[in-house]
C-alpha cells in the first residue's frame, strides 16, 4: 500500500459545514429498544413567525401552480419549474414535520421562501438567471422514484457560459452525516459555501443523496438523476466524472466508485466506512449477530467484496492519522492487495476526523491529473465482480444473469482486433448470460472470436441502438451464442430482488379497500403501510406515491413496481394475482413449499415479477426493509429481509423487525422457491 504522509500545516482541526463528523452514541445507539428519532424534533416555532412563513409558502405554491398552466406550451422553461419547486419543499416541509432545528433556521426559512418567489417570477416573464449564472447556484429536478423535487447544489466555474463550446470536468461531493440536514439546511449551505474542493475550470455537483443514508437506495439514485438534470442545462464530459466525499459521504463515494466503477476518471474516499460488520465493531462497538440471509445481504453494499473493480479506476483515499474511520480506507487495501491491487492512500499526520492540509494539496494533485487524463470509455481489459444483478456492468461488459444471486461473480476480459474483426479472451465465474456492448461503428457485422472458458466461439455484432452487441449464455453444453434475450420469468438486471430493490425505482403503494382476513391483520398491515409512508418522508424526503386497489389506470401497472398492502381478500389487486405467486396465501393457511403456516397470525413478506407486468415488481406488505435502530449509524443501512419472509403479527413490530421472522429465503433465478440456508 503505498502511503503519503504531509506535514502538517496547522495545529487546528479543518472541519466544514459540508463533511460534518459522523454522530454516534456509542453504547447508546447499540440498544434496539430505546432508539432515539433520526431526525430528531425540532425546536418550537413562535406563532407570529409560523403564520408569517405559512403566508409566504401559499404566495408561493400559487405561483408554482398558476405557472404548471402557463408553461405547458413552453417545455423549455417548465423544465425549469423544480428549481422553484425545490424552495417551496424545503420550507413547507421544515415547517409541516417539525425539522426546524434551531431558532436560527427561522429567518432562513423566510429568505428562501423569497427567493423561490423572486425565481417564479423570473419564470412567469419568461427568464432564468440561475440557468446562466456562475458561483453557487441551487437547482433542483424532479424524481423518477416518487414524483419529488430533489435539490442540488452546484459550484459553477466562471469559465462557463451559455456560448462556451468546451466540455467541462464534474466533481461530486457527497456530504458527512448531519441527522438536521434537512433540505432546508442543505440549500442553504449550498447557497453559501463552496465546500471543501473546488478544482479550477471544473462544475461541482453537491448532492443532497436523499438526506442521511450515505447515498444508498434512493440515495444512490439520486447520484444519477441529479447528474441527468445537470447535463439538460450545462456541458459536462462524461469521461471527466470525479467521486468525491468525507466522513459518511467518504462512505459514499467508496460504494460509488466500486459499484459503478466504469463511470468516473478518478474517485477520492476520504474516511467513511467501506463494509458493515468489521466498522460496527471499530466504530460503535458493536457485536453483530447477522442471521444467515442477512450475511449474504451485506454483499450488497460491502465494498470489500468489490474490490477487484477498482482494476480501471484511479482511487485516491485519505485518512486522518489518528481518525477510527481509517479503517475504512485500511480494510479497502487489504481488499485489493488480496486482488493483486495497491491502494493510494494518503494519510494527514496528527489528524483526526479533517482533511490535513498538506495531505489535501496532494490530493489534489493526483486526481487532477487523472481527471486531466480523462476515463477511457473502452479498456482493452477488464476485470469486474458482482454479487447482483443490480451491479452487473464495467464498460463493454455487462452481466445478464448469475448461476446464484449473492455469490461472487467475476469475469475478466480482454479485448483485441484482427484483419477480421473483434477477438475477446473472456473467464467467468458463478455467470450463466453475458452481453457484450460496443460503440456503433464502420464495420458493422463484422465478425468476433470469442475465447470463453476454454471454449472458442465466432460471433457477429448486431446492432441494437446505437450499440454492437453480441449476447452469449451458458447451456447443458457451455456457452454459445444467444439471438434474444432471455423470456420467462428469470432473474435479470433489475428485477433481481430483494425487496428493497424496488424502491430503487418508480413505486406505488396500493392500498386495500375491502375487509381483510382478520381484525388483527388489517390492522398490522394499516400499521405498516403507514410506516413505511412516514419513514420514506423522514429517511429518503419525499411522500410516498399511493392509490386505492380500485383506482389502478395502465400507466400505473405499465410503468410503477407496485407495493401491495393487505391481503387477498382486502386488496383487489393482491386477490388478482394471488393464484400466480410462489407462496400461496388463503384464509386456511400460508404455504410456502411443503410448510404451511396459521393465516390468522402470519403474514407473507415478498417481491416477485407483477404478473400483471412481468417487467415491474410487484411487493407485498413491505416498505424498505431496515428500520429505526438502523439509522443510528449508516453502516446498518442495507437490506434486513431476502426477497421472501413469513412474518408472525402475534409478536408486534420492533425498531429492527415487522414482527417476528418465521421463515425467509431467496428466489432461485427463474423466481422459484428455493430451500432456506
């Protein structure tokens, strides 16, 4: 591992508003029984403040609404109506859910609210300021996931302008834990500081990642859908993309950077944390006690077992000396070591949880002249693991389906020309359908040699878009050429579960309007719904899409993975396709293979295919799975439930759990049950 070590150039502790140090309590926030509120409450308002505030925000939503209708013939300036929106959100809901922090934040408030009116009127005579200006700007766009606006915050180089014809480098900076980020603080941060980097003649884009969870989940979509609204307006090379981020966002760029490792120049980690079991320990003091299914589901986010996709990617990681989230820099090179990988690793002498200085000037030195060097779009060679589908791609290769979800999958590729074409070298492991994607060009159909797992193989690239593909996968006899992807119901990029998967896209949670099994069931599943709607809003800052079972149009089953609450006799659309899923439940019984469990006081928990749209989910009884005791520390922060669980309602929902776990497994990859481990 190589290691740099700056001398120092202060004795105080460099801490901004944009990398605040990670709270914890320790032994506190190691008990599931007393857990306090993320985010907490918030101070009173005083009445003539609120009332004067409440004015303002309805001058406001007025003026969004009467520009929805005077803008619809004009798309170009509609489009701009979430950088208005976004200061609405950001008051209203500081004041409507009591995340008004500080008696500071009060005139705050007051100010932003004028600046969203001070926008929609710029609107209304047909102008954008903020769309051409340089420095600080907020912004904001709209999201796929639940129909919220999302702010942004960007630094915009003053070598911008609207007739520039130059490309421009993008930073990202993901932000440390603040349990009182809300968006109203956030904007106004974003309004005031540039933050800790602002590379010359390079945009950095802020990101807001849905609040406190490191940038997962909707966090992580959040990363793209911001950087998709950026591009709209200003223009940004793809292939000058750096990952940036301290403390919890540190965490957050080291799952960034290993998981979609073919999308930046350079990335820079600083602190944070990189798995789950190993930081509870350092960092909280805690003794994990994973069950089996929860084990294989830290292989989602744990980025050691991603390791090896740092092969293509420059990775500059910084640690204070004496700071405990070092270890998340330290297990990282341990990781790649084992790949055969060095790790750049700088170290701020003396320093605790802060950038040193000297370290930073040398940081800066390395990813500049990486971004400088820019990502190259087409490596010869790649080397790439997974253990999902829902991180399946590195450059020209993407992983189409897997011999088992939640075990390690690898392959490394190697691409060369001859007078007749393409010839690739491919090793797989734990693959069973891989798609190679290349740049359309001259020589379209041109024939491939592809050498894969002993086997050799010729191939001509078919156009798909404005790509070449060529689409392979494994058979009773090895591998061979696929026409088509694959039909029926398979796992496949993503409609691989688990259950939170399907809160990574478009959602909607259908409630039951007709009498359920039981009293006691209606009840928890009323309970629950309106857990999940209310810790969406706390945790990912939007309300929760819902419609009644009655009310569903097409759109919605064409375009929304549906979250089905009730059962089959209180919900219309769990009684429609209640037949067609694997773990059948009736008034008698839950049957799940050869076990049948007491209707009246067990609950099925699962995501499948929708048999109504076999290309959306449909999720039953079941929000995001982990819960309060998990947004004590963001390491906690992934998936509690595999893709199916039998609840027992008779022992009630507790900070970790929707009552008491029965049976749970995973779907085999054709969508079949499969035998617990």
């Amino acid at each position: 591992m190589r290691r740099f070590s700056c001398p120092s150039l202060a004795a105080a502790l460099i801490v901004a508003l944009s990398f605040a140090p990670a709270l914890a309590d320790g032994p506190k926030d190691n008990l599931p029984d007393s857990v306090r509120r993320i985010p907490p409450p918030g101070v009173e308002v005083p009445p003539e403040d609120r009332q004067a505030i409440e004015k303002d925000l309805a001058e406001l939503r007025a003026a969004i609404d009467g520009l929805e209708k005077s803008l619809a013939e004009r798309p170009a300036l509609l489009a701009l109506l979430p950088d208005v929106e976004v200061y609405y959100k950001a008051v209203h809901d500081a004041l409507a859910y009591d995340e008004i922090f500080d008696a500071k934040e009060i005139p705050i408030a007051k100010k932003l609210v004028q600046t969203g009116l001070a926008r929609a009127r710029e609107l209304a005579e047909g102008k954008a300021s903020w769309n051409t200006a340089t420095g600080l700007v907020v912004r904001g766009y709209r999201s796929q996931i639940d129909g919220s606006v999302q702010p942004y915050g960007l630094v915009v180089p003053k070598e911008f302008s609207p007739e520039a014809a130059r490309q421009f480098r993008l930073d990202f900076w993901c932000h440390g834990r603040g349990e009182k980020l809300s968006e109203l603080a956030f904007i106004n941060q974003r309004q005031n500081s540039p933050g800790e980097f602002t590379p010359p003649a390079a945009f950095v884009l802020h990101l807001y990642g849905r609040y406190c969870c490191a940038n997962k989940f909707a966090g992580e979509i959040d990363c793209f859908e911001a950087l998709a609204d950026v591009q709209k307006h200003y223009p940004i090379d793809e292939n000058r993309l750096v990952m940036r981020g301290f403390s919890m966002g540190g965490a957050a760029c080291w799952q960034f950077l290993v998981h979609y490792p073919d999308r930046f120049a350079a990335a820079a980690p600083g602190a944070g944390f990189a798995e789950t079991a190993r930081f509870l320990n350092v960092f909280q003091n805690e003794q994990v006690q994973p069950t089996w299914y929860q084990k294989k589901l830290w292989r989602m986010y744990d980025c050691t077992d991603y390791a090896l996709n740092t092969f293509n990617l420059p990775v500059v990681a910084y640690s204070g000396e004496i700071d405990r989230q070092k270890q998340a820099a330290d297990v990282m090179a341990e990781a790649m070591k084992a790949e055969g990988l060095e790790l750049v690793h700088i170290i701020g002498p003396k320093t605790a949880h802060s950038y040193e200085a000297g370290a930073k000037q040398k940081i800066n030195e390395l990813i500049d002249a990486a971004a400088a060097k820019g990502r190259n779009p087409l490596p010869e060679k790649i080397k790439f693991t997974t253990y999902t589908l829902r991180y399946n791609r590195c450059f020209w290769v993407a992983i189409d389906g897997l011999d088992e979800h939640w075990e390690k999958a690898r392959v490394e590729a190697e691409r060369g020309r001859t007078t007749t074409g393409d010839a690739m070298k491919i090793k797989t492991q734990n693959v069973s359908r891989l798609v190679l994607e290349f740049p359309a060009r001259a020589g379209a159909g041109a024939q491939a040699t592809i050498a894969i797992d002993g086997q050799s193989l010729k191939a001509n690239f078919v156009p798909s878009g404005n790509l070449l593909t060529v689409r392979l996968h494994k058979t009773s006899g090895g591998w061979a050429i696929a026409k088509e992807p694959p039909t029926g119901p398979v796992k496949k990029p993503g409609l691989q579960g688990p259950i939170d998967d399907a809160f990574l896209g478009r959602f909607l949670m259908v409630r039951p309007t007709g009498k359920p099994h039981s009293e006691a069931l209606g009840k928890w599943a009323a309970d629950e719904m309106q857990h999940a709607m209310t810790h969406w809003r706390r945790q990912f800052r939007g309300e929760a899409p819902i419609k009644n079972d009655k009310d569903l149009a097409a759109d919605d089953l064409e375009h929304a993975n549906l979250v089905l609450w009730g059962d089959p006799s209180s919900n219309a659309v769990l009684a429609n396709i209640a037949g067609r899923l694997p773990i059948q439940w009736t008034k008698e019984g839950v049957k799940v293979g050869d076990k049948t469990y007491d209707a009246a006081t067990h609950v099925p928990v699962l995501v499948f295919p929708n048999p109504l749209n076999p290309e959306r989910y449909v999720v039953v009884n079941s929000g995001f799975t982990f819960r309060e005791y998990d947004y004590l520390s963001n390491a906690r922060q992934v998936p509690r439930l595999p893709d199916w669980t039998v609840v027992d309602i008779s022992t009630p929902p507790s900070s970790q759990w929707p009552g008491k776990i029965g049976d749970a497994g995973f779907f085999d990859e054709e969508w079949k049950l499969k035998k617990g481990e």
